[in-house]
C-alpha cells in the first residue's frame, strides 16, 4: 500500500491532516530555536499523532524579546487528538487540511467535553494555587458554595428560575 492510499485509510477511519502555527518567544535565536525542536518532538511523540512535519521561521526581534513561529503539518488519529494538541499547545493559527467535514460520534463528543472539561480545571487550579490572591480565594471559594446550593435546588426539583427555563 502506497503512502497516499495508507493516509486516505486513515481519514476514513477519523483521521485528520492539519496544519498548525504556535508562536514562541525568547531572549535570543538560539534559545528560539532550542524551543521550536523541543515543541516539535514533543508534539511529534504526542499519542495519537502519526506522522508531523515542523518548520521553524526566522526569529524577529522586538526591543529585547525574539519571537517566531514553528508550522507544522499533523497526521492525527482523530479529532480528539488535534482538540488535546490545541489545547496543550494554544497554537496562533490552525486549518484543517482533510477531511473536508468532521463526524463525531456521541462516545467521541463526549470524550471531546471532557478534555475541555479537564483542561479547563486544570488551568482554574492553577490560577487558585498558584495566582490568586487571598481575596480571590475566597470569592471564588463563595462562588463555589453558591454553586453546590443552587445544585442541590436543581437536583431536588427545586423552583430556581434556571430550572424552570429549563423545564419548559
């Protein structure tokens, strides 16, 4: 089987071509380009990702930052996996090559929300460990409480506005 043909295969069963740009920034060329191979093997090793191919562009400087952007082009398994790229990666740009139209089963929407769902957490955590001030913590700890109360309300069928939208 020839490579085309074995790549067609593969967007047959889910498989998708994308290309993606991801802007780096550093403190000299060098340390750029250091950057832009270790984001390439990186994304390269990702599971899921069957084949990458990665440019790195000529760094511009800007007062005292470099700055560039790595272009790759992504073999994936599935949408999945290019979701959990972008948000791993944040990529500046990305256009999917192939197919022309994603399908997703409900199994597959489903596992798509819950990365979301995971990285979102993940980053909120970060932002109450590690960023929040005091004061922060606790409107946030507050508006957590308020959220587990109206929960409750919703769950024993209370007569919160949300749940009666959502009821008619």
């Amino acid at each position: 089987m020839k490579d085309e043909e074995r790549i067609n295969e593969i967007i047959k069963q889910g498989g998708v071509i994308a290309d993606i740009y991801i802007d780096i920034h550093g403190k000299d060329e060098e340390s750029l380009k250091n950057l832009g191979v270790g984001l390439s093997k990186k994304i390269s090793a990702t599971e899921g990702v069957l084949y990458s191919r990665f440019e790195i562009e000529k760094p511009e400087k800007n007062k005292d930052v470099y700055s560039t952007y790595i272009q790759g082009r992504v073999l994936v398994k599935d949408f999945l996996t290019l979701a959990r790229l972008c948000l791993d990666y944040s990529p500046v740009s990305i256009d999917i090559v192939k197919p022309d139209e994603i399908k997703l089963s409900l199994a597959e929407a489903i596992d798509l929300l819950m990365e979301l769902s995971r990285t979102t957490y993940d980053y909120k955590h970060y932002i109450y460990t590690k960023v929040a001030s005091p004061e922060d913590k606790k409107r946030i700890l507050q508006s957590v409480v308020n959220r587990m109360k109206m929960g409750e309300r919703l769950r024993k069928g209370g007569d919160d506005e949300a749940g009666k939208d959502r009821n008619k």
